[in-house]
C-alpha cells in the first residue's frame, strides 16, 4: 500500500476519476433524452406539469433507485441540459417527492431488523420520526412552491431563474 505523498495523490486521482464518471453519467442521460425524441420528452414533461403527479414520479424514482440524491441530480441534469430543459415549474414538485421518497427507504431499511424486536423498535421508532417530520414539513413547504412557481411563470423572473442569480 502506497503511503506518503503517493497515497494522498492516489486518493485524489480515484476522487477525480469518480467524479468525472458521475459527470459523463449526467451528460449521458441527458443525450439519452434527446434519443427519445421531442415527442416522448413532451409528453413527459407535460405529465409532470401537474405537482401532484411530479411528487409521485419523485417518490416513485427515489423508492425504486434507493437514493434521493441520484433522483436529484437526474432533475438538476435534466432543468441544465441546454436543447431539452426541464421547466424549474415541473422539478420541484419531483425533488420535494424524491425527499418524501427517502421515508419509503428508511422503513424498509427499519424492516430488515424485524427478526430482532429491540432493535426493530429503535429502527422503526426512528423511521417514524422521519417520516412524520418529512410528511408534515413538505406541505408547509409545498406553500413555498407555489409561491416560486408563480415567480417562475413571470418573464422577468424567470429570465433571473435561468441565470442562477
């Protein structure tokens, strides 16, 4: 095993190397989408207009992938990508029900202690928490959302949206 000066810069270079995959990997799905056509994206992106279906298409995602934050970047990917962009409107209902998903993983996660009770109380007492403090916080955030989509549908703001600032 290499120590000193090397090891750091291995570590660095594997560092690099797994952040430039998880790059080309965004870059990918958003050439994937242009594959699909203007047609399939439309109709996805018209699917999503509604924030109620976007949420579920979020918690859905998040449930099957087991992971919010590959959910969340496949959003921000998809808003960025410059021919096939995402409406901002339609993606954040999707990452408010990619955060609302993460409730599905932790009980399941709580459930594979089932065969041994104390820990399972411990394990599903705390995913309960989480998920009453998500299930509850999320609405009150949804107010919040509606206030941004409205900022989003104006043109002047939604000029300022699209250069971050």
């Amino acid at each position: 095993m290499l120590s000193g000066r090397w090891g750091r810069l291995g570590i660095a270079a594997r560092i690099l190397l797994l952040l430039y995959a998880f790059l080309a990997g965004l870059e990918a799905l958003g050439g994937g989408f242009e594959l699909l056509g203007r047609t399939v994206v439309d109709s996805f992106f018209s699917a999503t207009e509604n924030p109620f279906a976007g949420m579920a298409l979020g918690i859905l995602t998040t449930s099957v992938m087991q992971s919010s934050s590959v959910t969340t970047s496949m959003v921000v990917a998809l808003v960025a990508h410059p021919t096939v962009p995402l409406p901002v409107e339609n993606a954040i209902p999707i990452i408010m029900g990619a955060n609302i998903g993460t409730t599905v993983t932790n009980t399941m996660v709580s459930f594979a202690h089932v065969t041994r009770p104390q820990e399972f109380r411990r394990a599903m007492a705390f995913a309960t928490l989480d998920d009453f403090f998500k299930l509850k916080f999320e609405p009150c955030a949804g107010v919040g959302v509606r206030n941004l989509s409205a900022l989003c549908r104006r043109g002047s703001d939604r000029i300022w949206l699209r250069k971050g600032f």
